[in-house]
C-alpha cells in the first residue's frame, strides 16, 4: 500500500487535491484507517489517478470525468473525450479571433481603411438562401458554397454573400450565398436568383476573418464622417479565399455597405 503522499509524488496530484477527490468519490483510497483517518492507496490506482489527472488539465468538468472513468466501452469513452476536445478546439479557436482583433484594435496607428463608393448593377447569380442563427453561419456557407460549385460550371465572377442587419442585431437572419453566372441552374437549394443594383460603399478586408468586424466597424465610421447610412443587407464578395488559396495572408473579402446619403446632423 502507499500511503497518500508517496501516491501523490507518484502521480504529480498534490495530497490536498487527493483528499478533494476521495470527498467527490472520484478517486477513493484503497483503504482507510480508521484510527487515524489515513488514506492508503493501492498502486493499480496509479494509471487511474493519473487519467483523472490528464482530464482535468484539458478542464474536463468533475462530473464528466466521473462519467468518462464510469464508461466500461472503450468507444464510449473515447466519443465522451472527443466531444470535450471539440469544444476546447472551438474556445480556443474564439480566443485566438479576439486576440487577433484586439491586436489589431490597440495597435498605436492602424492603417486606414480604403472606402470608395461603387454603383453595382443588377447581376444574375445562382443561390442558395435560408434563415440562418448567427452561430451557424460558417459550417451553413460551406455547405451552401460546396452545392454552387457543384452545379455552377461557367461562374461569371466571384462568390459572394448578402447578410440581413438582423443578422448581426438578433443573431438571427436571412443569408443568400451566390455565384454569378449567366445561365443559373435549379437543382437541389440552387435557384436563380437577381441581385437589385445598389450603390455600395465597398472596402477590401485583408487576410482571415478572424479580425473581419473590425473592418465593418471602420467601415461603419466612414459611412457617419460622410453622412452616409447603411440602407439594405450587406453584401461581401470573396475575391480570394480557402478554395483560392491555403494561406490565409492571401484572402481578400469585399465589404459592401448599400448606403443613402442623409441630411447633416
């Protein structure tokens, strides 16, 4: 038997956390003695000690660790863990995006964004479209973009997307992914579709969207500075993106702003 700070040199668990998981009945002692109250483990207890220990440093929740220790199905066990890594992946995915921003918010001099104004005619596309929650809207383009460039063969243009302002101010809203093309097909989600000329302020995101809504909030302040307002869903155009190029630093996003002129305050 090993008594619980030999346990806790073998397994790099401190003796304090040991006696928290004997209290959770996560990871209980071999024996205890009932005179003294000391805890005594058996060394098979060793490789599980140390899974609990690997768990928790991925913050895997007690509860779960419970579960993933309790799973007598190696698949089992292994679908709990996966699922737990997916949403680590996913967080830290979320982290290193508003790193990104907020580097690029606090640099000392950013550069400026170039806005021009742009009259856009009206353009024949093939679509696909539907009600989207802001949380989806990524895997929902793949799969939209992966059925255009299916059926589109002679794309007349870049491919693009119009997103409803209640998109961005519920979380919920209408998206139309497209692909310019003179003769549209209908198969599938595809339909033709016309896009409404419209005149754009349009200015060029540059790299990943990680740090994308800083570009609109630049955007945004040019449209007040030159008394213009947003007057229609936002368009974006990808000029160079994942299926041009794997590197990011080469992705080009049209941002298209349709606008109004409005009185001066």
């Amino acid at each position: 038997m090993l008594a619980i700070g030999e346990f806790s040199r073998l397994t790099h668990l401190s003796v304090r956390t040991l006696r928290r998981y004997h209290e959770a009945d996560l990871l209980v002692p071999a024996t205890v003695d009932p005179a003294t109250g000391y805890r005594y483990y058996d060394a098979g207890q060793i490789p599980t000690a140390q899974v609990i220990h690997r768990l928790r440093e991925l913050d895997v929740p007690l509860a779960d660790v419970r579960r993933i220790l309790a799973a007598t199905d190696p698949g089992a066990r292994a679908a709990m863990v996966a699922d737990h890594l997916g949403r680590l992946e996913s967080e830290l995915e979320r982290t290193r995006a508003a790193v990104v921003s907020l580097r690029r918010l606090l640099r000392p001099e950013p550069a400026p964004v170039h806005v021009e104004l742009r009259v856009v005619p009206g353009t024949t596309v093939a679509a696909v479209e539907g009600d989207v929650d802001l949380d989806d809207v990524l895997p929902w383009y793949a799969g939209a973009m992966a059925e255009l460039d299916a059926v589109v063969d002679e794309p007349t243009g870049a491919p693009g997307g119009l997103y409803d302002n209640s998109l961005f101010e519920v979380g919920h809203g209408h998206v139309l992914v497209h692909v310019p093309t003179e003769s549209p097909p209908r198969r599938g989600r595809v339909h033709p579709a016309t896009l409404p000329p419209v005149e754009l302020a349009v200015a060029t995101h540059a790299g990943e969207h990680d740090d994308i809504a800083v570009t609109y909030g630049e955007v945004g302040a040019w449209l007040v500075a030159n008394a213009l307002a947003v007057a229609g869903p936002i368009r974006e155009t990808y000029l160079v993106g994942p299926r041009d190029t794997a590197d990011p630093a080469g992705w080009r996003t049209e941002i298209g702003w349709p606008v109004f002129h409005v009185a001066p305050r």
